[in-house]
C-alpha cells in the first residue's frame, strides 16, 4: 500500500460514531458542571403553551406565533407536554454545545482522517480563539441566551460537513429541512449543493473519472431532498392555524407608517444589521486563501476535495455579503427589507470553524507526526492561560493575550508553510501570494501579521529536519490530554457542590410571590430588561428584543414604536436621534403623576412597575429589594378570587 492510499483512507464508522458520543456526553456534562443558564426560547415556549397571558395583539405573541421556525414550536409543544424550565434549557444548552462542537469534529475528522484530530479541534475551539472574528452577530461557543441563531448555524455546517464525508443522504436531507429550522442561514448552502449537484451531473457524463468513488444516484439524492422539503411543508401547514393577526384595534393596532419604523430602526438601532468589523472580513478572505491553497496544493485528493468545496461554500457567503454591502452603502435605509432582513452580514461566523478545521487538518496530514506537536502546543497554551496570563503586565494582558486570536494567526502561518508546493515553479508563486497576505494583513492587523509571520517561521523550525523527531514529542503531545484529566475531579466536585437549579435573584422570586394572587399581571420595566418573564412566570410588556421583531416582522413596527413612545419616550423612526436612545428614563418616570401613570396602565394593561430602588414613583411602593423596586397602579389589576381551605384542601 502507497502512503498517499494510507493518507486518504476513510476513518471506520464506528470509530467516527464513538467521537460523536464523546462530543455528546462531554456536552451532557459540560452543561451539569458549569450550571443550567436560561434560553431564549423558554420565553416564546411559554407563550405558545399558554403559560402567560399578554394583552390581545401584542406584538412579541404576534411575532412568536408568526415566525416560521421549527424550533420555536417544537418548543412550545415541549412545555405544553409538561416539560419543566430547568430540563428543557438544559436541553437547549447541550443542543448550544453540540452546534459548536460536532460541525469542527466532522470536518476535520473528514479531511484528516483521524477522530483524534477531530477531537482536538474541538476543544481547541472551546478556548475562543476565533471569537473576535464574526460578522455582525457576535460569535459564542459555550451555551448563551440566544441559541436560535446559533444552533441553525450548527445545523448548516453539519449538512457541508455531511456533504465533505460523501454522506449524500445526510446532506441533502438536511437541505430540504434546514429552511424549517433556520431559514436565514439556509442560501449559500443552496448555493453551494447547487454547485455540486452540477458537478455530480458533470461526472456522470464523463466516460472515465480518475475518482474511483461510486456516485451516488440522483434519484436518491432527490429523495433524500423532497423528504427534508416535506417535513418543511408539513411544519408550514400545521403552523398555519396559529398565525395571528397584527391588531387593528386597541393600543397595539397598526397605525402608522410601517417603512418609516423599520427603516429607522435598522439604519440607526439594529447591530446585526450594521456593516461587519474588520475582523469579520480577515476571516472570510483568510478562509478563502486557505480553501484555495489546500484546493490548489493540498497533499492528497481528500484535502483539495474538501478545501475546493468549502472555498465554494464560503465564496458564496463572501458574494452575498459583499454585494449586499456594496448595495447598502448605495441604498442606505432604503435597502429593500428581503435583502437585508436575513441578516446576511452573520454569515461570517461560520468561517472561524471552517478555518480551524482546515488548518489543524493540513497541520496532521502534512506533518503527521509534528504536526500533532503544532497543535498540541496551541492547545496546552490556550488551556493553561488561565495560569500564565496573570503574571503578564495588565496592559499586555489585555491588549494582546486576552484572547485565543494570537494563536489563530500563528496556527494559520503554520498552514500556509504546510500547504508550500512540492514544484519549484508552483513555490515561487506561493511565496508571493503569502508575502502579499502578510503585507496586506499587517496593514489593518500589525500584531496579527506579527503572529502569522512567527506561526510560518517557527513551524518551520520544528519541521525543517523531517527525519528526526524530537525525543520530547510525546509528553508535549500529552500535556492537553493530562490538563483535560485534571478537569474532570473539578467537574465531579461541582456536580456534588452546586444544586442544578435556574438562576433566579430573591428580588425575582418575591415578584412572583407578590403577584400570584393578581389574576392578570403585566409589568412594565426598564426596556432594556432580560429574562424576567421565564423567572417570574408574568408577562412583561417590553424587553430588550422587544424592538428587534421589527427587523423580521415590519408590519408591527408602528406598535412598538408607538408603546416605545408612549411609556420610554423616544421612537424609531429616522426622524428620531439616535442620540435620544437611551433617554433619562428616571426624569421621565419620576415626573409623572398617578393618575398620568393609571392612564397609561389603562391603554396598555400594566398592573405593576420595576424600577431601581433609589427612584421615587408616584405609586404606591409593594417591595424593595437588590437594588430594585416593585410599585403597584392603582385600580389595575383584580385578584384572584380566595379558594376555601375546606374545598380545595389547605393551601
């Protein structure tokens, strides 16, 4: 057998299978050790299932009642099934986890052909090395509140990553049901399966092929696909019963110019929407360099096949983002909505997986015993800084070790020495093309050219003599492995300390108390609030995504903009300042008198106000505690009726 036939030889499935089971129950317990954390979709669950009450035609129970995602509703079908808070965010929480991890696991054990290589990609993700290079959108591995986003992305990745391994069926069924799980993420994967169901058909009128793998039928690509299309439609028609109107009438009713709001709400107020940093877009044009150069000079079929595939993948993010951008700074705020409202810009955080994978993968494949030694190193020094990073000057720190990315920019000078042609002719162009990338980087990034250019020189150095290993390999190797074993008494020491419960403040919990006996309590907080309905179990009338349901559902904007108006004192249109955003609420407040305050309570159906403790309202004051405050409106809410104790036993 040649090395290059050992080189792509496919790693065994059950030996792939087991690395999935390991991802997974490192999640399982990842999520138990490090505590439970809240998840946006409780909150939309607890709505569907019928757990709080709004007041008719509110616009967050339009939103989540009209939103087409698969995931909200299965949500609401979980907690309409008696599923607790606590089980259900755990589940989302390793859901979280698992996007982060198994989409680099499978595409680099894919192009590597190696679990173990997958494996510690992964962890090496985990250290956040690649966080400051996203879109618009902010980047996270471990489990955060807003999992919508970050799970559909996972799932996209996972069907690329799919189609890499020549999982056919995976790939295209994934496809035809991404659109239900999350749509704004589905077109470059189109794009990209497009492509190479084209190339598919072109290889099938080809009488010679030097691929000796078998193609996989149409027919059965076309089923897999019309079966994820199908599982689509059907979530689609038995959604259809729950859509809600916007209201016409009472004080969410749609009055107004709905254009105006939207427009001035995403020219002014939406970040995600805004044009990405400079990072996003030295991690697209580096992801884009990598693809091509492991295209163009990877060591074996299995790698220029993957890197050609995902530079399509990531060609395609690169044109929906720059064109819209160039469309954007033409059009400004009258950019047509569709273009812009699914959030193209969030397409660049899937390059930082893309690139870790391909480069920890050329790293083992090139040099498949030093290449483990690169990588071992950038993991033992991503997982011990915690020890070494405070002995260094606090200034130093925090400019440039606060972060994984001085790794990143090491790792991927690695790879471009990994990925140097074996032809001289073929050598002198790669010299250009790396010395114009340095350059190029080092006029926006001087430290980051400064980090590749020593990732290219030191690679160099530990490789240069490739006959002899160093007799220290093996216990460097094993310095990530023995700092993981470390971890685990940590792990069994929180499992037995902490009580895996939801966070939630006293101050939380004695709201709730309070109002358990009002028959429809609404509050009205600070708009920049979070969580306070999933801990409280009370609807609330405004939160800090509350004026984000504009950029998917323009048609409710008047009504937030209206309530924004009415109870903070500032809009979104683009006749309002931006400046005027964060208005002196508690002037505001503080200012109006009681019967301006039952006025108010009236129109929207608020019965109580959060405010901090140090205001005064001209309210009647329930209960003080961590620095907030709880205020009643008079003749707002009606108690429930008392239960006698010898009917419905003691209570």
């Amino acid at each position: 057998m040649r090395p290059d036939d050992l080189v792509n030889t496919p790693v065994p499935r059950g030996l792939f299978w087991a690395g999935i089971v390991t991802c997974i129950l490192f999640a399982v317990i990842a999520v138990i050790a490090r505590g439970v954390r809240w998840d946006e979709s409780y909150e939309h669950a607890q709505i569907l299932a019928g757990q709080v009450t709004y007041p008719p035609g509110h616009p967050l129970v339009v939103y989540v009642h009209n939103a087409f995602s698969l995931q909200t509703g299965l949500a609401g079908l979980a907690l309409k099934c008696g599923m607790g808070p606590l089980l259900f965010c755990g589940i989302r929480n390793v859901l979280f986890l698992l996007a982060t991890l198994l989409p680099v696991y499978v595409i680099t054990t894919t192009i590597a052909r190696s679990v173990l290589a997958g494996l510690l990609t992964a962890v090496l993700l985990l250290q956040g090395l690649l966080l400051e290079f996203d879109g618009s959108y902010p980047t996270m591995v471990w489990p955060a509140l807003y999992s919508n986003g970050h799970i559909g992305g996972g799932v996209v990745l996972l069907a690329l990553g799919a189609l890499l391994m020549r999982a056919h069926r995976s790939a295209w069924f994934l496809l035809g049901l991404i659109p239900a799980i999350h749509i704004g993420q589905w077109p470059p994967l189109v794009a990209t399966m497009v492509a190479y169901a084209a190339w598919l058909g072109y290889l099938q009128l080809q009488k010679h092929r030097n691929d000796p793998t078998p193609l996989p039928p149409f027919k059965v690509l076309l089923t897999m696909l019309l079966i994820g299309l199908a599982i689509t439609a059907l979530f689609f028609v038995i959604q259809r019963p729950f859509i809600v109107s916007p209201a016409t009438e009472g004080p969410f009713a749609i009055s107004g110019d709905a254009k105006a709001v939207w427009q001035g709400y995403t020219a002014d107020h939406d970040p995600h929407r805004q044009f990405p940093p400079g990072n996003g877009h030295v991690i697209l044009i580096g992801t884009l360099l990598l693809g091509g150069l492991g295209a163009r000079f990877g060591r074996d079929a299995t790698i220029r096949r993957c890197c050609t595939w995902i530079t399509v993948y990531a060609g395609s993010i690169a044109l929906a983002v720059w064109c819209t951008m160039a469309i954007h700074a033409w059009k400004g705020a009258d950019i047509p909505f569709l273009l812009i409202a699914w959030m193209p810009y969030r397409l660049i955080n899937h390059m930082p997986s893309l690139t870790l994978a391909v480069m920890c993968a050329v790293l083992i494949v090139r040099w498949p015993i030093r290449g483990w030694w690169i990588t071992g190193i950038a993991t033992t020094v991503l997982l011990s800084r915690s020890f070494w990073i405070p002995h260094l000057p606090p200034t130093m720190a925090t400019s440039y070790f606060h972060d994984g990315a001085w790794v990143a920019f090491g790792l991927y000078g690695a790879t471009l020495l990994a990925l140097t042609p074996t032809r001289r002719k073929d050598r002198q162009q790669h010299f250009y093309l790396v010395l114009a990338a340095i350059v190029a980087l080092a006029c926006y990034h001087r430290f980051g050219a400064a980090c590749l250019f020593l990732g290219l020189v030191c690679s160099y150095l530990i490789t240069r003599n490739a006959r002899r290993e160093p007799v220290f390999f093996h216990p460097i190797l094993f310095v990530p492995v023995l700092v993981l074993l470390l971890g685990v008494p940590w792990m069994v020491t929180e499992l037995h300390r902490k009580s895996i419960t939801l966070p939630v403040s006293a101050f939380e919990s004695r709201i709730a108390a309070q109002l358990d006996t009002t028959e429809t309590p609404l509050l009205l907080a600070s708009p920049d609030n979070i969580l306070l309905q999933a801990k409280t179990g009370i609807p609330v009338l405004a939160e800090a995504a509350t004026p984000s349901l504009i950029s998917y559902l323009p048609e409710i904007g008047p009504a937030i903009d209206t309530l924004y108006r009415d109870l903070y004192g500032y809009g979104f249109t683009r006749d309002d300042q931006k400046d005027a955003f964060p208005l002196a609420r508690d002037i505001l407040w503080q200012g109006r008198s009681t019967e301006e305050w039952r006025t108010l309570a009236q129109r929207y159906g608020f019965t109580h106000v959060i405010t901090p403790a140090s205001w005064s309202l001209n309210l009647d004051r329930l209960l003080a505690e961590e620095d907030y405050a709880l205020y009643a409106v008079p003749d707002s809410g009606k108690k429930r009726p008392a239960i006698p104790q010898g009917e419905s036993g003691e209570r």
